[in-house]
C-alpha cells in the first residue's frame, strides 16, 4: 500500500512567465525558490518559502492556456479588508466577494494573469 506523504505544488501552465512571476511576487508576495530552463522553449519557477510551492510553467510550444473557471489557489492574508486595499491601489479588480459564510471567515477573488482565480482568506477571531 502506497501512501500520500505531502502535497508538494500546484503546477500553472502561465502566458507569460514575467508577467505571471510579477504577479505571484508583488501581489501575492511569494519568492522565487528556483527557477530554470527544463529544456528549450519551457521555463519553470518555483515559488514560495514553505513546504508547498505554485510551480509556474512556460512552454512556448503550448499557444493558448486554458485555466478551469472553478479551480482556484487560496492563500491567507491578516486582513482581507487590507488585502482589498493595497489591490485596488495597484488597480487589480475584486472578481467576486467579500464573503463571509460564518464569523470566523471571509474572503474573496481575484484573477491572476492566466485567468486564474486566487482566494484570499482570512481568519476572524
């Protein structure tokens, strides 16, 4: 019997790896952890400190990425109403929210350049 010992990363096959590197780093405030050239034409990036990274893949080969409208990363902030803030002074529009389903959480969307939806979670004590 085989069994899971860690989730590890959430590949995302990216448009344009600066743009989507910018993104994941400025917005979201993860950092790169590595970053190369797997073979000619596909670049991959790793990022983020902790145990699970968001892989980032650039294949030129691959000319229109297709994101699932219902897949999304989620990521915890201290504050959603601050996370909002600092969005809306880079100019990022909310995709949907702010939610909140009970006292303990809120949250909402955004879009990453890929089409991505990206959560931003809090927990309210």
């Amino acid at each position: 019997v085989v069994f899971m010992r860690k989730f590890l990363w959430a590949t995302i096959t990216v448009k344009d790896m600066e743009e989507s590197l910018k993104f994941y780093q400025d917005i979201v405030g993860l950092t790169i952890d590595r970053r190369y050239e797997a073979r000619p034409g596909v670049e991959i990036a790793f990022l983020g400190s902790g145990e699970t990274k968001v892989e980032l893949i650039k294949d030129d080969s691959i000319e229109d990425v297709n994101i699932g409208e219902h897949i999304s990363l989620g990521f915890e902030v201290d504050s959603v109403d601050g996370m909002m803030k600092f969005l809306g002074a880079k100019g990022i529009p909310i995709h949907s929210g702010p939610f909140q389903p009970n006292p303990s959480i809120k949250f909402f969307y955004i879009k990453d350049p890929n089409g991505l939806n990206i959560q931003f979670f809090e927990h309210i004590d």
